[in-house]
C-alpha cells in the first residue's frame, strides 16, 4: 500500500510513506523487548533512508520495457529490466542497511552520523562522475552504462529527450555505508539486510514491472483471451500496479530476511542517552523543514516561466535531505517522533492540496482552497501534532514499544489512506463495475491493507503477551 499511494506523492519524500509503514511494522514484531525511543529511532532512520533513491530517474527505463515501440524487442525489455534491478536494488538498499543499523545494538553518535552522510555525499558525486559520465545528449554522446531512452534504441528519432541518470553515484554509496557499518562498525545485522533489500528491492521493481509490461506486450489476451472474461482488468492503472507490485514484493523480502537474521537483532541494548539538546533539536527540525517545503513548493517568476529556486537541490540531491533528519534522529529525543509523523506528513499534505485544490490536471478531483486548507493541511497537522507531543511525553513514562509503534502505525495508515482516498475521487469498489474508474482496483487493495494493518495495530497495542527478556519474537 505504502508504494502504490507513493505514486501519487512521487519520488524522495513519497517513498517515505512507504519505509513508515515498512519499518514500524517490523518494529512490532521484532523490537517488542526495547525501549520506545530506540524503535523510533530505527523506524525513523530506514524511513529517511528510502528517501536517497528517489533522486534516481526511472520512468524511461520502465518505459524500455512496454512503450508501445519497444514491443516485441527483447533486448530492450532485458535491459530495462536489468536498470530496474539495479535503480530497485539501490533504493531498497539504502532502507536495509540503516534498518539494520537501527536494530543490530550499534549506538551511532550524531557527529558520526554528520560525517558518514558527508563522506557519502562525495562518494555519490564521484560515483555520478565515474559511472554516469559523459553526457551530451545535444552531440549524442551517452554514458556506456545507459538505462534511459537512447539512441542506441531508437536511432532515427529526433526527439529523443534522455535523461541524467546518477544511479553509478547512489551505487557507490550504498557500498560506501555498507562497507562502514561492516568492517568499521561491525555491525553484521545492518551489512545481512542491506544486502538482502539490495535483492529484494531489484526484484520488487522488475518484478512488479512485469505485470505491466505484460500488458503491454500481449493485449489480446486481455481482450480476446481468458483474462477478458475478467472484466475489471480494463479499468487496471497498470503503472499503480507495478508500484503496488513493487512494494508487495520488497516489504516481503525485506520482512523475510529480518526474521532470518532475528537473532542477530540487538535493539534491546542500545542506551537511550540523548546527546542533542532540546533547543537544538527544535532549531535543526525547523531548519529541516523550511529547506524541505522551500525546495518542494517555492517558485520564483523568470522571463520564461517559473524557476525554482536554488534550495531545490535539497530534495534532488536525497542524501542531502537525509543530512539533518539523520543528526536529529541518532542525537535526539524528539526528533524520531516529528520524523514518523509531522515532517514526513508536511510535504505530502502540501502536494495534496497543490493537486486537488490549485493546481492538478484537470482529471483529479476538485475542492476549493479555503476547505483544502481544513482538511489537508490544517486538521492533519493539528492531529500529528497532538500525537507527537502524547507519545513523547509517554516516552518519558516508560511507554512500551509495541504500543508507540502500534499508534505510529496507525495514525500513518489512516492518514495516507484516507489522503490517497480523496485523491482518488472516494472510487469505493462496491460501485457497480460499470462505474469502475482506472482507479478503484487499486482503492480495493489499499482497503484491504488498511483492515489488515488495522486489525495488526490493535491486536498488539491492548497485548498482555508476556515477552522474555532477551529473545525477540
């Protein structure tokens, strides 16, 4: 569900919906014996995490594999999905490994986690350098390792528009964080998943790419053979199902390699000091958000057009997104908290109430400013905020991980269901089919996700399973 509503919400800060939901899930099975803010801080980490790979291109490499030109040319589709391996490897990657840095019983230090970030910054740049270079598309010079659109493929077109890729940069610092956490930190639990997301996420996105490039490449069989006595497959958003697929695939990889490596989950050790200072704290989380709604939503007037400005590298660099999140994260008491609720609502809500009240294609539902601000932005944050400010206080009182999850998780699925819900345009699945829109297959499956992760939050939120004390179950 995280990765199908993802689609909508796009990219770096989109991904995140779906590594809270990843992650707190995890949490409650796996780090019911730590303390509250431990698990926060590890759910919180592996949800900035995913964000790094959403600074990658990939839309024309799906489009290697079903474009209506590319039909029928199998060396196209075998390349498009070896670039969806590596670009679904890397993203996934980046979640696994600071997943495991959050439950393998390491206690990363924020200046440690200032200079890790920075070191790999330089490694994504000499990476992009090494790997992504050259690139002229106006001579129609490529790099040699390509997964975009190129003329290798298409010869004689002559609006070709390929795209920089820095996957080569993202590559190499996911080796860089997890060679550290390994042979510096010996932190094993972090090295098993950040390999095991690195499969999990190559095989989710080339995996979830193959049902819609099987649309794509045998239509008749969904008009005139077995699949056409199944309806509702012609009113399929086969790109939300290849999301959807995606996040299916990796979320039950990554979730099956952390209980064949439970026994080297250590959360339960881990000190809950909290070196940053609450004035700090404040001032980074501010900082953080400024710069992060300045570079998604502040345009500036040009002679052609808007330009955004320059803190837009903000988001489009992710790593340098992750920089203050990561600080406050490892240092802070509140931090973990406003990540997993507020900050990562804050940019989703503005998109919310930029496409459906503003400025959205003519095909999303409309509502009218004033109202948009109630409902998407202002009662939302109202709710976080209050939640935020009880579980950080219940932190201090020695609430249970398992119940701080549990309402994280909670509050997270109803608040991106029922904003993907509207998004949507309410296309309930109890509709006749024949008012079926392109988007009700997918409502169905995010309701039945939301009934299972509802009935999973609180069945383990009102528990009185007693727990051993140094075996996670």
């Amino acid at each position: 569900m995280g990765w199908g509503i993802r689609g909508q919400y796009g990219h770096e800060t989109g991904a995140m919906i779906a590594g809270a939901l990843a992650s707190l899930t995890i949490m409650m099975f796996f780090a019911a014996h730590a303390s509250a803010l431990a698990v926060s801080r590890a759910a919180a980490l592996a949800t900035v995490a995913i964000g790094v790979g959403g600074s990658m291109t990939y839309a024309q490499t799906v489009g290697l594999t079903h474009d209506p030109q590319f039909v029928g040319n199998w060396e196209a589709w075998r390349w498009g999905m070896l670039g969806l391996l590596v670009k679904g490897g890397i993203w996934i990657g980046f979640f696994g490994v600071f997943l495991g840095m959050g439950l393998g019983g390491k206690r990363y230090r924020p200046l440690e986690m200032l200079l890790l970030i920075t070191v790999l910054m330089g490694l994504v740049l000499f990476g992009s350098w090494l790997l992504n270079t050259p690139f002229d598309p106006e001579k129609k010079i490529l790099p040699r390792i390509y997964f975009s659109s190129s003329w290798y493929f298409e010869p004689d077109r002559i609006d070709l528009k390929p795209r920089r890729e820095n996957w080569g940069g993202l590559l190499l610092a996911w080796l860089g964080v997890t060679a550290y956490a390994g042979l510096v930190r010996r932190d094993w639990l972090a090295v098993r998943l950040s390999l095991c997301a690195f499969v999990a996420g190559g095989l989710g996105q080339s995996g979830g790419q193959c049902i819609q490039s099987y649309h794509s490449w045998n239509p008749e069989a969904f008009n005139e053979g077995y699949l056409a006595k199944m309806p509702f497959f012609k009113v399929f958003n086969w790109w939300n199902m290849m999301e959807t697929g995606f996040g299916f695939v990796f979320g039950a990889l990554v979730a099956l390699s952390v209980w064949l490596n439970r026994r080297l989950i250590a959360i339960q050790q881990v000190d809950d000091d909290v070196p940053t200072g609450p004035t700090t704290e404040v001032s980074l989380c501010v900082l953080h958000l400024v710069l992060l709604l300045t570079a998604e939503f502040l345009k500036v007037p040009s002679g052609t057009g808007d330009a955004v400005l320059p803190f837009g590298i903000y988001t489009d660099f992710g790593l340098m997104m992750c920089l203050l999140p990561m600080v406050g994260i490892v240092g802070g008491r509140f931090w973990p908290t406003l990540l997993l609720l507020p900050v990562l609502a804050a940019p989703i809500l503005g998109k919310q109430m930029r496409e459906l009240c503003i400025a959205g294609p003519a095909d999303y539902p409309k509502y009218s400013e004033p109202l948009g601000w109630l409902i998407f932005v202002l009662v939302p944050t109202a709710v976080l905020m209050v939640i935020s400010v009880a579980l950080i206080s219940r932190i201090l009182t020695g609430l249970t991980s398992r119940k701080y999850a549990a309402v994280v998780l909670l509050t997270t699925t109803w608040l991106y269901f029922l904003l993907n819900t509207f998004f949507f345009g309410f296309a309930w699945p109890w509709k006749p089919l024949s008012e079926w829109t392109y988007r009700t297959p997918n409502q169905l499956i995010f309701m039945i996700c939301t009934a299972g992760l509802t009935w999973l939050s609180m069945r383990l939120f009102f528990s009185t399973m007693e727990t051993k004390a140094n075996r996670p179950e």
